[in-house]
C-alpha cells in the first residue's frame, strides 16, 4: 500500500511526515470558520438577524482576511520564520473562538471574528510557501495534503459542533470546539523544524525591504499572475457563498435538523477529502490547467442543479458531488501560484492570490443576504452559478508552464 502511494505520488512515505502536519494544522484554521457558519443560523435565531445582517458578520471576516495580507506576505518573505507564524495564527485564531463564546450581543462578535479573519490569512502564506519550499518538485501533491487537512477540519467541526448543539447552547459549543486547536499550535511549535531562508537582497547588497518592494512590484505587474488570482476570486466567490448559504438554506427551506445540518456540510467536505489528493498528484504529472478546467466546468454544472433537489438525503449526496468537483482544485490554483512566482516571492505571492480571494468574497455574504431577503435563497445560487462559470472561461488563457513541460516529455 505504501510502495502503492509513493509510486503515485513520486513521495518517499518517510518524507511527508511536514507535509501532514502542516496540513493538519491547516485543518485547524478551517475547524475555526467551519464551526462558525455552523453556529451562524442558531446565533442570528438567538440575536434576531436577517439574512443580510448575518451575511454581513462573515463579509467582516472576509474583510479581515483582505487587511491580513497587506502584511502577511512581508512577515513570512522577510522575517522567514514560517513555523512560528503558524503556531501564531492558530493560537489568536482559538482564543478568538472562545470569545465569540461570550459574545452576547452582535457588538461582541466583531472583535472575535476580526481576529478569526487576520489569522486565517496570516497561515496561508507561511504554510503555502513552507511546503513548495520543503517538496520543489511534489508541489502538487504536498498542497493537496494541505488542502486535505483543510477538508478535515471542515467536515468534522461542522459534525462536532452539530452534535454539541445537541446539548450546549452556541455559545458553550464556540468555546469547547475551540480547545483541539490550542493543541494543534503546540504540536507544530515542538514538531515542525524552522526553514529560515536567507534575507531577501543580501546577494546582491541590497535591503531586504527594498528588495521585498521591488519583488512585490514585480508580482502585481505579471499579468500572468493576475490572471491566476482573478479566477481564483471567482472560484472563491462560489465557494464561500455556498459556505454561507447551503446551512442557511438547510435550516430556513428545508428545515434540517442542527445534526443533519452537520451531517449535510461535512458531507460537501467528505466529497473533496480524495478529490485533493488526486488532483494535486495528477497535477504534478499532467499539468495545472486540465485539472483545474475539469473541475470548475462540473462545478459550474452541479451549482446550477443544486436547488432542483428539495429531498434531505438526495441533497446531502448532491452537495457531497459538489465537494468532489469544487474542492480538488484549490491545491492545484496554489501550486499553480507557486510555479509561476519567484522563490523568495513565495509568501507575497500567496498573499496577492489570497488577498484577490478575499476582495472578490468579502460583499458576497452581505449581498447574498440582500437577495435573499428580497428574492429568495435560489437567486442567490444562480449568481453563484455565474460566478464559477467565470472562473471556468479565465482558465482556458492562462499559461501553465507545468503543462508544457508535459508535453514537451511525450513528444521526446
């Protein structure tokens, strides 16, 4: 079995131990938001919210995350010292959970997701960058086992926070969901070996800011990468609107159950737990833009079905196909960014493609709100429609230096 993955994956077994971890730490800041959205229908019950005004708490924490790379990027290109930055980030991102535990009021749950948005981005570019640091020539496969480790978390914390709310009010269900990811700090903080790189511009005598600037400059005048990012914004519009509202429209239309609610969101993220994995791997061998057009162009396909099923268990199998398709990619656009980006750029890279994410997001809760307040949760899912299939055409003109080289070795 082992011999069976490494042949698949081009990976020494022995070599993956950073790789996992990192993934599931990365899990652990999934875990966070998961049990957020999980709570966000009980939570604007018990504060009497429209749909727009919950809306408007996750556009915050997408506003957050937008703010978060300004910086995050510099920190880890710079300072290079990824593996405190994500012990970091779980950390503040745990206690913030904690005190939306105590929030009583919606004034009180501003600070707290605040604090959930910056440190959810403050991973993504010392974790992206550690890995296409540690495995250069696996980049694929090692950001799809961190992108697992994301699905993990967000489809066992929806499922543990739904049997929680069995027996907890919200509040107490925010606070004790929030204790694995103290742990989880920890055991990357006694785990993990630092990877410091050597300053930016110390070869050829420069400051490592000037450097950094001059290197920024250079990533968001690379049309290339810009491409990249606006079809990751679109795909990542999609993806956070059915986040938001799949359990909206669970709970409100379909009147689900909080268990069967758990159940119906991790089965979206059961549905990418091998799709990543494959994608990253195939990735690797057949080049980034197949994977990612096969992907979005069924994504596109089961978006636009979705509100045609009005039964629980045919629901929940069709949200779980969704995953499937929605979810494979996301490894793929991030070893794409890699591939494209230069090495001591790695971290600003992620930043810029995260940050492009973040402002193509952040008014899709507010806005998905307003419609749905006025026209229906189903209108809202044929703009989500539209949006991924956005994604789907940008696709097709982006370069993939990945793919040419695949071709170049089968015409050899």
């Amino acid at each position: 079995m082992l011999a069976t993955i490494e042949r698949l994956t081009g990976t020494p077994w022995k070599q993956q131990g950073p790789a996992v971890l990192v993934g599931l730490g990365h899990g652990a800041t999934h875990w966070i938001i998961a049990t957020f959205y999980v709570l966000l229908p009980y939570i604007s019950e018990t504060l009497g919210l429209s749909y727009a005004e919950a809306g408007g708490l996750v556009t915050l924490f997408h506003a957050a995350s937008f703010t978060a790379n300004l910086g995050s990027g510099a920190v880890v290109d710079i300072g290079g010292r990824r593996v405190r930055v994500l012990a970091a980030s779980l950390a503040v991102g745990a206690a913030a959970l904690v005190a939306v535990g105590f929030a009583g009021s919606v004034a009180w749950l501003v600070a707290p997701v605040v604090l959930i948005g910056l440190t959810n981005n403050l991973w993504h570019p010392a974790a992206i960058s550690f890995l296409s640091r540690r495995y250069p020539d696996a980049r694929g496969f090692a950001l799809s086992i961190h992108t697992l480790g994301a699905t993990v978390g967000d489809m066992l914390a929806p499922l543990a926070a739904g049997v929680l709310l069995l027996a907890l009010s919200w509040q107490g269900t925010a606070s004790l969901n929030a204790l694995p990811i103290f742990v989880m700090a920890a055991v990357l903080v006694l785990t993990l070996k630092e990877t410091k790189a050597a300053p930016i511009g110390r070869a050829d005598g420069q400051s490592s800011l000037h450097a950094y600037l001059q290197g920024v400059g250079g990533l968001v005048r690379d049309r290339n990468i810009i491409g990249l990012c606006a079809m990751a914004g679109f795909r990542s519009m999609t993806q956070n609107g059915l986040l938001v509202f799949i359990p909206l429209y669970l709970v409100g239309v379909l009147e689900a159950s909080p268990l069967v609610l758990g159940v119906a969101v991790m089965a979206m993220q059961a549905g990418g737990l091998f799709a990543g994995p494959i994608a990253g791997a195939w990735s690797d061998r057949a080049g980034r833009q197949p994977v990612v057009l096969a992907g979005l162009a069924a994504t596109t396909l089961l978006v636009a079905g979705l509100t045609l099923v009005e039964t629980m268990v045919p629901f929940i199998a069709f949200v779980a196909t969704l995953g499937f398709a929605l979810f494979s990619v996301r490894p793929v656009i991030h070893s794409w960014a890699m591939d494209l980006a230069a090495e001591d750029m790695s971290g600003s890279a992620v930043s810029v493609l995260f940050g492009t994410q973040s402002a193509f997001t952040v008014l899709v809760p507010v806005a998905g709100g307003l419609i749905a307040d006025v026209w229906g949760l189903t209108t809202v899912f044929y703009i989500l429609t539209v949006s991924i299939a956005v994604a789907t055409a940008i696709t097709f003109f982006l370069p993939d230096p990945r793919h040419r080289h695949a071709q170049e070795r089968k015409t050899q």
